[in-house]
C-alpha cells in the first residue's frame, strides 16, 4: 500500500512539475487577440496635414527605457519629430495642436476593454483622432484586472503601470509597428483593417527561410504536453521551414534585425511578417466561426494554397 501511495506522489509531482513548465513565462501570454483588427493605418490628406504639422511625442509605460525607445524610433519613423516622454506628462501638452502622441490606448464598449491597442492620435477639442492602431497582447491576469476598472482614466492609469502585462509591448515590436504606420503614412496609403494581404513574391522567399513562431498561452492540448509541441503538431506540413521561439527573442531580433527574419502572428487570424524590413507581408481574417486566438492546420494550409498558385 505504501509503494502505491508513493508512487501516486511522484506521478502528482511530475503532472504538477509539467503543469508549473506550461505556465512559465517563455509560453507567452497572447490571450485576446481576436477581438480587434491586429493593425491598421488611416490615411486622411487632411488628418496627414494635421499630423505633420505637429511634433510627435511617444508615452512610455512605468519601466520602459527611454533611451533604447527614443534609439529605435529614430530608425524608422520618419512622418514627424519624435520625442519620448513618461505617460503621466500627456496631459500638458494634449491641448495643444502643435502635438501628436504614439501611445497605449484602449477601445471600450460599455466601460469594458475589447482589446487595448498602440495608437497613433492626435486630440481634436474634446476626442481623439487616431490615424493608425496596433492590437497589444495581455496576459490572462491583465485581462481579469481590466474587467474590474471602469472608465478609461483608471484603465489607462493601470495599463501603463508596470503590473499590466502586454507581450508585444517591448522596444522591437513598438519600432516595427511605427515602421509599418510610418511607411504608410509617407507614402499616403492606408492599411485596411479588414482586408486580408498576400504579398507572394515576398512569400515566395519563406521555402528558403526560417519562420519564427511564438509560443502561446492559449496553446494547451493538456498538462502532459508541451505547448511547443503543440506548435509542432499545427505545423507539420508546413510549405516552409518554422522555429519556435518567444517574443523576448523575437523582440532582441527587431531591435537588430542583422539579417533577413520572418515570424508569425496569431492576429485575428494569421500574419506574417518580414522583421528586417519591417514588413507585413501576409495577413488572412477568420471568419466567426473560426474565430480562436490559436494557429490552426487550416492556417497553415491556406497559406501553403497562397505560396503555390
């Protein structure tokens, strides 16, 4: 009777011990981004004028360096002057119209978060006017806090403390979004935040690289199995050749894409992108009913359909 109770302790301690594997940070924590379009830009001749008549101010977050944001930044943003200052400063400049702000902001339907985004805004009396937005990632005890906050004050005040958790709000993924918003915006085009994108000569070049995939929260087939190997399941028959990796990985390599990259995001569906030129060069919606924050063989064929033809 002792062996078996003994034994039965060390089966509880290796499904606890695999349990306590699928919960580190390294699965990273993308929980909620099928409720907005990943990325969008909207071109206004008007709104541009505006915009380019202002300097730009970046929001850090509590715990943001400053000086590496400002560096990245200064790559790839070519539209206005920018300038980051702390979070808490906006306020004294927000009235002004010599000012535009690259910032976290939030979308709210009845006082809850859908989904909080980076924003490119300028304030036109009483509202914003945002020209470009960027779906951020939180993490499964971000998104309880947020269903506790009401009003946009004290969800913004939480949002850019460092207890919220967004896993693509790092310094790599902030210059290769205000790239794409930047690019855009110097070439007067918008980016749909519907359409789906297939750029195939850039796709064509994916049969000869690695793509990066991050691994996912979301990604849980049971506690004896590795959310990696998950991944893995999902890609097997992939046209291309895949790595899986974090975002703190994917972060270091935008922030010194030393040579050609691609990676994948679950947004909405599916993207792709090309991290050294800071590209977006594939995009596929769902449709609601398969509408699910994870990678799915359909995915994966899809895009495979899209590479062939």
């Amino acid at each position: 009777m002792r062996k078996i109770f003994s034994l039965l302790i060390v089966l509880l301690g290796l499904f606890l011990n695999l349990t306590n594997i699928n919960a580190q940070e390294d699965f990273d924590p993308i929980k909620n981004p099928i409720l907005a379009s990943p990325l969008m830009v909207d071109y206004n001749e008007g709104t541009l004028s505006k915009l380019q008549k202002t300097k730009t101010l970046f929001l850090c977050r509590e715990g943001d360096d400053p000086q590496l944001l400002q560096k990245a930044l200064n790559q790839v943003w070519k539209i206005t002057n920018i300038t980051v200052i702390k979070a808490g400063e906006w306020e004294k400049y927000v009235n002004s119209k010599d000012y535009s702000f690259l910032s976290l902001n939030v979308s709210l339907v009845e006082g809850q978060v859908t989904a909080p985004f980076l924003s490119l805004w300028i304030h036109n009396g009483q509202k914003k006017t945002h020209l470009a937005k960027a779906v951020l990632y939180e993490d499964q005890p971000t998104i309880a806090q947020l269903s506790k906050l009401r009003g946009e004050k004290e969800i913004l005040d939480y949002l850019n403390s460092s207890k919220a958790k967004l896993s693509n709000w790092q310094a790599g993924f902030i210059k290769m979004y205000a790239a794409i918003i930047s690019q855009h915006l110097v070439q007067k085009t918008s980016l749909s935040d519907n359409e789906d994108i297939a750029n195939k000569e850039a796709l064509a070049e994916l049969k000869e690289n690695i793509i990066y995939v991050p691994r996912m929260s979301s990604i849980r087939m049971n506690a004896m199995k590795d959310r990696g190997a998950a991944i893995k399941d999902v890609f097997a028959t992939s046209p291309f050749k895949f790595q899986v990796t974090s975002m703190d990985n994917l972060n270091a390599m935008l922030l010194d894409p030393r040579e050609t990259f691609y990676f994948m995001l679950p947004q909405a569906g599916v993207s792709v992108y090309n991290g050294q030129t800071q590209e977006l060069i594939y995009r596929r919606f769902r449709d609601a009913k398969n509408a699910h924050p994870t990678y799915s063989k359909e995915d994966i064929e899809y895009l495979r359909k899209v590479m062939e033809y």
